[in-house]
C-alpha cells in the first residue's frame, strides 16, 4: 500500500487525487494532507478519508482544525517543522505537490530530499528553484513523475529509458527531434485584442475546457502558465532551445506529443481531466482506473492547431526569454506573476496590465548569477513580490 500525502488537499489537484485514492482503498493509505485555510473543507477530508496527520499553513485555520478534530483520530501537526518533519518520515513514501504559488516549494523540496516519489503538480516550484530541484532528486533518488497534462502527456510519449532518467537524458541520443508542448489558448484566443483592457477577473477563471484553481485559470488566459510549463519542461526533459515547439490546439483532446527523427509523432489524447494524469502518476508504471471515460471520437469533429501569437500572450515571450537568461530570471519572473495574478483577481491592476509588470520586474536586471542555493532563491522571491507590490499601473484597473 503506498503511503500517501496530498499537499494542496483542498485545492482542485486535491480534490482529483483524493477522489482517485478512494477509488482504490487497497492501493492508497492517506496518512498527511495539508492546505492553506480551508479548515472546514480539511477537517471533513481528515474524517472522510482517516488521514493520520494534518497540517495548515495559516496558524488560525490550524487551531480551528485542531477544535474541529478534537475527538477523531488524525493528528493535527502543530508547528511547520513538525509538518516537514512528517513529509520526510517514514509515515510517507509518496507525495502530491498540489500547493498553489512559490509556497509550495518548502514542502516539496521536503519531500525531493527525503528521496520520495514525487508526484508533481506545483509548477511553480520548479521554475522558481532552478537546477538545485532537479539535482536534489538526483542526490537523494527521488522519482519525480510530472502531473500537469502536458509534461505527463511527453512522459507517456518517452522511451523507458529517458522516462527513468528525468532531468538529465539526452532526448537526442533517444531519437527524439522535438517535443510539442500544447496548450488550448484560453478563453480569449479569438477576442478582439482592444477590447482586453476590459477583461474582468470573473472572465478571465472560465477556462474553456479546464476546470482548476484560479491562479492557473488566469496564467491559462495570460498564456503564462504555458511559459511556466515551458520552463518546467526544459528542467523536466533536459531540453535543448530547438526542442520544444508550442502549438496552440483549442480542442484540449491532445495534451502534447513527442516528435522522433523518423517522422513519427506519439501524442497522448484524453478527456480534459485531470484524474487521468493523476491516476498514471499515482500507480507508475500500472494502469489503474481514474473514473474519467475515455474518449468518444464520434464526438470529435476536429483536431485544430495554430502558432501562438506573442502580441496576444506577451506572457508567453517573457516566460521563454526568462528560461534562457539564467536561473534568477525564472525566479524574479514567478514572483513577479504570482503577485500580479493576485491583483488582478482583487480588482487592483487590469489584465494587460499582468504582463506590464513582469515585464517591469524583469527590465534592467541582471540574471547572469551563477546557479543560486536555496537561501539566495527565498531572498531573490521575497524582493520581487515587494517589488511587484509597490508597481504602479499606468492604466487604471
Ligand atoms: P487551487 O487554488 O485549487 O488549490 C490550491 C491549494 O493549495 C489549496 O488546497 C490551498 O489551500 C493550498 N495552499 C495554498 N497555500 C498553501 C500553503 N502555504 N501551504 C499549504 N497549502 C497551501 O489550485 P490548483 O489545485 O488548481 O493548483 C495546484 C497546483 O497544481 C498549482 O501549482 C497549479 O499550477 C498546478 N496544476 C493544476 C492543474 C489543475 O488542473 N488545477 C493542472 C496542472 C497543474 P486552501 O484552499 O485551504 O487555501
Ligand atoms: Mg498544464
């Protein structure tokens, strides 16, 4: 039985595994769950799934789980170093880091550095932290297996062998010429680009296809959670510049493919839901169900594709250029996003506006530092959400 902790427990990663693990209860002991302030949604997870430890990161909401476990059998961890302390124990062999943002990076790196399976959903914990992530799984043996669709789609699409030495294979010497990571757009793929100054927050969460957390569903529209995810790929996949292509397919039936020098194309395809990727994770290398049907190709009129357009996702530009302009760049840009995301979902900067201040964020700066350990990282973050903070819009939201 694996012993499994969920990181971002009520989050919607959260709700797609614990939903998977209940399919499964000979397979899957819940022994940690963790989250931010949900305390409610928390405690009805501890009970319904008798999870042995729990943790919040906001100390109210964790005295308020405390009170609300008070006669059930989980354990409500009271300090943050007992909550990584219980990562890295033997009361856990695999770990979903669904955290949302830079928080997540502590708890998974807890977890990369004890040596276990990581099931990795938190992009942006590996953007931000650069080599040191992938180099700590190297030293300790812990297999990361990627969860968002598009790098769990390239992994099905890979030889055994790059599969088993992630972060560091040579995907030329594997006969692969390219991979093609695939996005839908978002919703305002065909929206006039003068009218995005009026983007509402409400407009920018409706995923077409996709339903995930906010912060996400705008990085889909601002297509910077595409150039997250071609930052996570290059770390992932050890990918050279010329071996990553995006491809904008609306449809979201094909979640990337993997391109070979004999002109052989292995995509994977399945329905827009997240269970399917979580389910291959979890089981790795067993097939086992997801509750997710498999796709009906009657229903599917067309399989479309179309070169993005940086004019209308100018985020997607910077996340490239920030992904060959040294480690720091990656740092600053993540921060820079996160804060920006946040302001925009509180009404206080416009949409166009996200993109500005990474943009601003990024200027001027120098990102030529050699590789930063994890001290310079937390400080590099720390100072460019103050920064991102204090920007002000020329535009008013
Ligand atoms: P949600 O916003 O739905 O959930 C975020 C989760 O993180 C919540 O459980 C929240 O707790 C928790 N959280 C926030 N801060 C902390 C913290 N400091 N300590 C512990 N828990 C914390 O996000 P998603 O589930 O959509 O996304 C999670 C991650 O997965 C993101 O990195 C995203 O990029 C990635 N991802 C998501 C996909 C999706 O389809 N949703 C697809 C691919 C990747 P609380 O609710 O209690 O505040
Ligand atoms: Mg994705």
């Amino acid at each position: 039985m694996k012993k499994l902790a969920v990181l971002g427990a009520t989050g919607s990663i959260g709700d797609s595994t614990l939903a998977v693990a209940k399919l499964h209860p000979e397979l899957f002991d819940v022994k940690l769950l963790s989250a931010a302030s949900n305390a409610n949604k928390m405690a009805n997870l501890c009970l319904t799934h008798n999870v042995n430890f729990a943790y919040m990161f906001e100390p109210q909401a964790n005295a308020e789980l405390a009170k609300l476990l008070a006669q059930a059998s989980t354990q409500v961890l009271v300090t943050e170093a007992e909550y990584l302390a219980c990562i890295a124990s033997d009361e856990v062999d695999t770990v979903m880091a669904a955290i949302v943002g830079a928080a997540g990076l502590m708890p998974t790196l807890a977890a990369v550095e004890a040596g276990k399976t990581v099931l990795l959903a938190n992009k942006e914990a590996l953007v931000m932290s650069g080599a040191l992530f992938m180099q700590s799984a190297e030293r300790s043996g812990a297999q990361i297996l990627p969860v968002d669709s598009e790098h769990n789609a390239i992994f099905q699409c890979l030889p055994p062998e790059c599969q088993r030495q992630l972060g560091y294979c040579s995907l030329q010497q594997h006969g692969i010429s390219h991979l093609i990571l695939t996005g839908s757009g978002g919703p305002f793929l065909t929206k006039p680009l003068a009218e995005f100054n009026n983007i509402t927050p409400e407009l920018a969460v409706k995923h077409p296809n996709w339903s995930m957390g906010p912060k996400i569903s705008v990085d889909s529209a601002t297509m910077m959670n595409k150039g997250l995810e071609y930052i996570e790929a290059k770390r992932l996949f050890n990918t050279e510049k010329s071996e990553i292509q995006v491809l904008i397919h609306p449809q979201s039936v094909i979640h990337s493919m993997v391109q070979y020098c004999d002109g052989s194309v292995l995509a994977q395809l399945g329905q827009p839901d997240m269970r399917t990727p979580i389910a291959h994770v979890m089981q790795y290398p067993e097939r086992i169900r997801s509750g997710v049907q498999g796709l009906d190709f009657n229903q599917i009129s067309q399989l479309t594709f179309v070169e993005p357009d940086f004019a209308r996702y100018p985020c997607l530009k910077l996340a490239i250029d920030a992904c060959y302009s040294g480690q720091a760049a990656t740092t600053v840009l993540n921060a820079a996003n996160e804060v920006a995301v946040q302001r925009f979902l509180d009404g206080d900067i416009a949409f166009t506006d996200i993109a500005e201040l990474v943009t601003q964020s990024l200027d001027g700066r120098n990102c030529e530092t050699s590789q930063l350990d994890i001290e310079g990282i937390l400080a590099l973050d720390k100072e460019s959400r103050r920064h991102a903070l204090s920007w002000t819009s020329s535009t008013k939201a």
